[in-house]
C-alpha cells in the first residue's frame, strides 16, 4: 500500500466517524424539531403514528418479558410442590400402616363399610405369619436333636419359611395400608373407633389434598401462560420488529433534522443565516463537524489527485521508453532497408548487363531463349518461376559479372593472356559464352534442387 493510499485510508475513517457524529446530532435536531410547533402536520401524523407503533411493540416486549418470569416461577413453585408431595408420599405408608394395626387391633374395625375387606384380608394373611412362624420356631427346636444332615436341610427350611413370612407380612401391612386409605378417605369411622393415628392420618390426607390442589392450580397457571406467550410470538420476532421501529423513528428523525439544518448550513460548513435560539447549540455543533467534513474531504481529493498525477507521469515515462525503443527498432530496420536497396540496385544492374550481352548472342545466333523453350516444348514458367530467378541470380552474380568484362574486353579490341598466351578476341568471346552458359546451366540445377 503506497503512502497515499495509507493517508486516504485514516482520512477516511475520520470522514466515516465525522459521518456518524452528524447524523447523530441531525437526529437530535430532528427530535426537537418534530416536538416544536413549526413541525409540519404532515410531519407531526407520521412521528406519532410512529411512537404509537413502537411503544405496542415495546408493550408487548414488556409483557413477555414478564410472562417469562412468570413462567420461570411457576415452573420452580411446581417443582417445590411436587418435592413437597413426594416427601408426603414417603411419610403416607408409614401413617397408614399405623392406623391400620390400631384398626385392626379393635374387634369393631371389623364392621366399618371401608375397613371390612381390609379386615379380612389382614386376618387371613396374619393366620398365614403366625401358622409360618409357629413351623419355623419347632423346626429352630428340633435342630439341636439333628444330625449335621439333618440339621442342613431343616436350616434351608426354616429360610425358606422365613421368606413366606416376610412376603405374607408385606401383603399383610399392604391390606392394612389400604384398609387405613379407605377409612380416612370415605371418614366414616365411628367415633368409639377414631384414634390419634386416624386424627393424624386425616390431618395428613388434608395436607396432601392441599398440595395437590395447589399443584394444579400452579400446572393451569403455567399453561395459560404459555398459551398467552404464544400468542404473542417469538420474543426475538418481538424484539427485532421494536428495533426496526425504533430505527424507521430514528431514520425519520434524521431526515427531518437533516432538512431543517440545511436552512442554516450548506454542505461545506458555510452559516447561512443566524441559529433559532432552541436549535442553537446542536446547530453550532453540526456547523463545526460539516467544516471538519469538507476539509476532510479536500484532504482526500488532494491525495487522489495526487497519486493519479504519479500514475500519469509513471505512464507517460513508460510511454516514451517505448517511443524510443521502438525509434531504435525503425532506424536499424532503415538501415537494413537501405542496405537491401543496395543490393536490389546491384542485382538490377547486373541484371541488365546480362539481357544486353544476352541479346548480342540471340543476335548473333539468330534465335531467342523463348524459342529454344518452345523447341524443345519446356514451360518457361517452370524452369525460372520467380522466386528461383532471384535465387539464382544471386548466386550466379559473380560468375556473370567476370563474362561481363570479358565481353566488355573484346568490344574495346584488347587481348588478354592466358598461362603466358596471348587470346584472341574471337576466343575471348568464345570463353564468355561458356561462362555464361556455364551461369545458367548453374541457375538451372539450383532450381531443380528447391524444386
């Protein structure tokens, strides 16, 4: 990150936090100015329709807020009543089966309508222990007289007898226990018959019917609780709706303020007329944060403009590095161009030099290259197509150029020698012809070869 880029970014984030604390103050401007008699009635039906919406919702926040605690009460008394009832229950067995023995203990418990079954029932399983126990206090005697054999099976035998007895006793005090539960329920024991067990046992009965009456009372409680919250919806729904109110109210607020304020301050902090003494101070303090603002604001424009200069520049040096290599590629490439030009004025010459001597011997022989073609039925196209003559010629050049001068010798009546010999013109002619016949017999298997 350059160094530009680096202030932009803290210059920004003042802007941002200089952003939130103007709207801030517009907001509050906004509230005085929705409060004031120069509030439009426009402006002024909107607020409090509004306010009125959003404190239902806040009711109705409140109100589930307490239906919750409500519920988280309720749920604890059921619990400390169902503790209750099961201490209750630990302590009932143990009553019942008091009364039930003082019962039973009395001849007239017989003929009470509640007890008469329990009556019977204990006296059948009381026969039973007292018939057990009388067996397994013989069998205890005779075990002395016994051998060890003897003496083994009579003690499995008296366990085995101690185990009825238990199991007949338990359905004993269980008849009891039931007996006593039946007495207290339907209280119609004769008064001859009550007791300070049945006293106790009916106290107890009272006390369990009150906890369970007050447990249901709490259970009805705690479901028409979660009906009414039910009714009122998620709480976080709830939530969520009061919030998005309370922000419209806020954002209405702004704008309101917002619009008022621009009576009195332009965008870049400039005072346009003098404050209303009510909106002084908020007024003065968004004066002060729209000035801040705008030179915030400056500051960033100079950096960007800044960093977008360096960027220009840095292309346009790219640029030019370019225009010069690229200046450089053209001026070799002239250079190779005039050197090419050289060589194609050379090759022309040359060229022509030998259509000049070329005619002299078609003269001279009475006969052109094409009609040796034709004579001997060869396309001339396909022995010298154009990018073999170019060929051809380049190589044959220096070959050509020495029949040139030799041909130039003999026009001008010089003779040369040869290994010491003087030649004559005729056969210096002669020699040219065979160089130049000797060219293009070259030129002939060079193109064979591309071909």
């Amino acid at each position: 990150m350059s160094a530009y880029s680096k202030t932009i970014h803290i210059l920004d984030q003042k802007n941002t936090s200089l952003k939130k604390e103007l709207a801030s103050e517009e907001t509050q401007i906004g509230f005085i100015y929705l409060d004031d008699t120069v509030c439009t009635e426009e402006d002024k039906k909107h607020y409090e329709e509004l306010k009125a919406d959003f404190q239902h919702l806040m009711a109705n926040l409140a109100e589930i807020k307490s239906l919750e605690t409500k519920k988280k009460e309720l749920s604890a008394d059921i619990q400390n009543v169902k503790a209750e009832l099961a201490g209750l229950v630990t302590k009932e067995s143990g009553l019942m089966l008091t009364l039930g023995i003082a019962l039973y203990g009395q001849s007239g418990a017989a003929s009470v309508p509640s007890f008469s079954k329990a009556y019977e029932e204990a006296s059948s399983y009381a026969d039973k222990v007292t018939s057990l126990k009388t067996q397994c206090e013989q069998m205890t005697e005779s075990l002395e007289l016994q051998n060890v054999f003897s003496r083994v099976v009579s003690k499995m035998k008296i366990n085995s007898l101690s185990m009825s007895i238990n199991s007949q006793q338990k359905k004993l005090d269980s008849a009891l226990v039931a007996g006593a539960k039946a007495v207290v329920d339907s209280q119609d024991l004769p008064d001859e018959l009550k007791c300070p067990a049945y006293e106790t046992c009916v106290a107890f009965k009272n006390d369990w019917n009150k906890k369970r009456i007050e447990l249901e009372a709490l259970q009805d409680e705690f479901q028409n609780v979660e009906v009414t919250l039910a009714d009122f919806g998620k709480k976080t729904l709830v939530q969520e709706k009061a919030d998005a109110k309370n922000a419209e109210i806020e954002t209405f607020a702004l704008q309101a303020g917002h619009l008022f304020d621009k009576k009195y301050i332009t965008r870049d902090g400039e005072m346009l007329t003098e404050f209303p003494a009510k909106y002084a101070e908020p007024l003065a303090k968004v004066l002060s944060l729209r000035t801040e603002l705008a030179s915030v604001n400056r500051r960033i424009d100079i950096l960007q403009y800044s960093e977008q200069i360096d960027a220009a520049e840095d292309t346009e040096d790219s640029l030019k590095k370019e225009v010069a290599a690229n200046e450089e590629r053209i001026r070799k490439l002239e250079a190779e161009n005039d050197s090419l030009k050289q060589r194609i004025r050379e090759n022309a010459a040359a060229a022509e030099d030998l259509r000049t001597h070329r005619g002299a011997v078609e003269k001279e022989e009475g006969v052109s290259a094409a009609d040796l073609l034709d004579d001997y039925d060869i396309d001339p196209d396909a022995v010298r197509p154009a990018e073999r003559v170019v060929e051809s010629v380049k190589k044959t050049a220096k070959k050509a150029a020495g029949a040139v001068k030799k041909a130039t010798s003999k026009k001008t009546g010089k003779s040369r020698t040869k290994d010491g010999e003087a030649i004559e013109p005729d056969d210096e002619e002669a020699e040219f012809l065979s160089a130049l016949n000797a060219a293009k017999a070259s030129a002939a298997a060079d193109g064979k070869e591309a071909e």
